[in-house]
C-alpha cells in the first residue's frame, strides 16, 4: 500500500502542469529515490532514452545515476548484523576515522563477542542505486569494503 501511494505521488508531481518542468522532474526524482533501487534502475533506464523523456526529464533522472543521498548508518549495521546471522556483537572495534571505540552497537549485544571488523569508516564511503559502501578492516589488517544493500 505504502508503494502505492508513493507511485501515486510520483505521478502527480509529473503531471502537475502549473509547476515548471524541472521542478515537476525534481519532484519526480525524490519520490522515485524514496522508492527504492529497482524504481530507480527503471528511471535511470529511463534517463538515457531522449526518444521517450524530454532532455529537461532525463538530465533530471540522471541525477539518480551519480547522487544518490545515504540510507542511515544504524540500518545498514542492523542490516550487517542479519547477514553475519543475526551477530550479537559490535560490527566495528575501532572507528578508522576517529580511531575511537565505534559506535555501531545494538541493544542486544553480546559484550563477551569480538568484532565482526576490527575497525570501520563511522560513515559510508560511497552511495549508489542499489548500495553504500563503508571502508573496513579485518582482524589480518587486510583492508576491505563493505557493501551494504539498501533497504
């Protein structure tokens, strides 16, 4: 129902022919980012095809190519936690940025259970479509990205 009703909105802020083109595709574009990556791999499709959307609306939706905004940090370490099957302990030892104690902690946390990374970035690296990235570290020192899928 909630997608619905978001494709409902994003659909009116197109057709609202009293706004101005590119305000009518801003709208457009946040209301597509809201509602999630497959929606915003059609728009992307969308916005390389000038033989269906006006330059105006694909400049618009190809914004979605290269600016997506950050899903938040505490969702994407509940979700690092489901994934380590349902990890009772801290994801992160260290922060790598502030070098202090990282705070990616969750009420049922197991204080006996080692870090799922020695340390983690406090904030994503990158952000695209269908993920962010945070930069890790395992226990070895060898250094990985972790790539967390939006919700």
């Amino acid at each position: 129902l909630e997608v619905a009703r978001r494709v409902a909105t994003a659909c009116w802020a197109w057709q609202d022919s009293g706004r101005a083109v590119q305000e009518r595709g801003r709208l457009l574009r946040e209301e597509i980012a809201v509602l999630g990556p497959v929606f915003v791999k059609l728009a992307q499709t969308l916005a390389t095809r000038s033989d269906l959307v006006s330059q105006v609306l694909g400049r618009e939706l190809g914004l979605l190519q290269d600016s997506m905004g950050t899903f938040a940090d505490e969702v994407a370490f509940q979700t690092i936690r489901e994934e380590f099957n349902d990890w009772a302990g801290p994801v992160s030892g260290l922060s790598l940025f502030s070098g202090q104690l990282a705070q990616t902690t969750c009420s049922v946390e197991d204080d006996n259970a080692p870090p799922l990374f020695a340390a983690l970035s406090e904030k994503p690296v990158a952000a695209a479509s269908l993920a962010q990235v945070y930069k890790g570290q395992l226990a070895n020192g060898q250094e990985v990205a972790v790539k967390v899928q939006r919700p």
